[in-house]
C-alpha cells in the first residue's frame, strides 16, 4: 500500500514539473480583457445549473440576452426578440424525433420550464420576457415560444 502512494506522490510531482507558472496567477498584458454583463453571467450559472441538475439527460441549451433584437430572424415574422432572453433548445438526444403535434408542444414546454426556473432572476416574467426555439439537433425549427404561447413550427 505504502509503494502505491509512493508512485502516486512521484507521478503528480513529475507531471506538474511540466505545468509551466504554476502558482503565479499573473495575467499576461497580451490577454484581452472580457467584460460580461450580469445578465450573461447569470444565464451562463442558469445553465451549469441545469445541466449540474440533468447530468445523463440534458439538452443543448443556449440562452443569451436580445438587446438588439437580432434573434428574431430565427422565427416567424412579426416576432419580436428586442430586449428578451432568448433561448434555444436543441434535442442532441433525440427524444423527440418520434413526437408530434401535442406530444411535442408538451415536451417543449416541460424543458421550457425547467429551464426558466433557472433563469429566473433574469427573466422575471416568462411571457414576456422569454422567447424560445426548439429544434432538432441539426437546426431545423420544430416549435417555439412566444408572448406566453406554444407553437409548432409551421412546415
């Protein structure tokens, strides 16, 4: 047992003689400087969260904050996407391939849900704060959210 930790402690030494600066926490000058706003950060923990929370079972989400409205060429016209959180739902794990109609629209928005419990310091109002796409893993639109409504992506 003794000669087991003995490698141990001999393999982590040698492996962190090839960690350059270890311990320094300097910054380069050459780095830029990132700035987030809060709202970012604050989804970035929502999903962590969410994915902390369904580790065997998540879905690809991405939430970002509308300021400009650039989102709403992703769904139907007249949508509007200024000032919303916006989140996309991608089914990596193609649970919902075989579903359609209401069976879809349910599914949707059980994820929706769960997902917006944990934006919800962001997005105090879902139906009018949210707007949200489901699609398959490829991209192609399935359904989407929209001023407090489900939809099915028309075909």
């Amino acid at each position: 047992m003794k000669g087991k930790g003995l490698l141990v402690a001999f393999l982590l030494a040698v492996g962190l003689c090839f960690v350059p600066g270890v311990g320094h926490g300097e910054v380069p000058d050459w780095a830029p400087e990132l700035k987030a706003d809060k709202i970012d950060v604050r989804l970035l923990e929502g999903i962590v969260r969410y994915i902390m929370f369904n580790p065997e079972s998540f879905l690809v989400i991405t939430c970002t904050h509308d300021d400009l409205g650039l989102f709403a060429e992703y769904y139907p016209a007249g949508a509007s996407t200024q000032g919303k959180i916006n989140i996309m739902i991608k089914d990596n794990r193609q649970r919902f391939s075989r579903k359609y109609g209401r069976a879809l629209l349910n599914e949707f928005k059980i994820e929706l849900e769960e997902i917006y419990y944990l934006v919800e310091p962001v997005a105090t109002d879902m139906d009018s704060d949210v707007v949200a796409l489901f699609c398959r893993h490829e991209g192609k639109p399935l359904g989407y959210f929209y001023q407090g409504e489900y939809h099915l992506w028309e075909r």
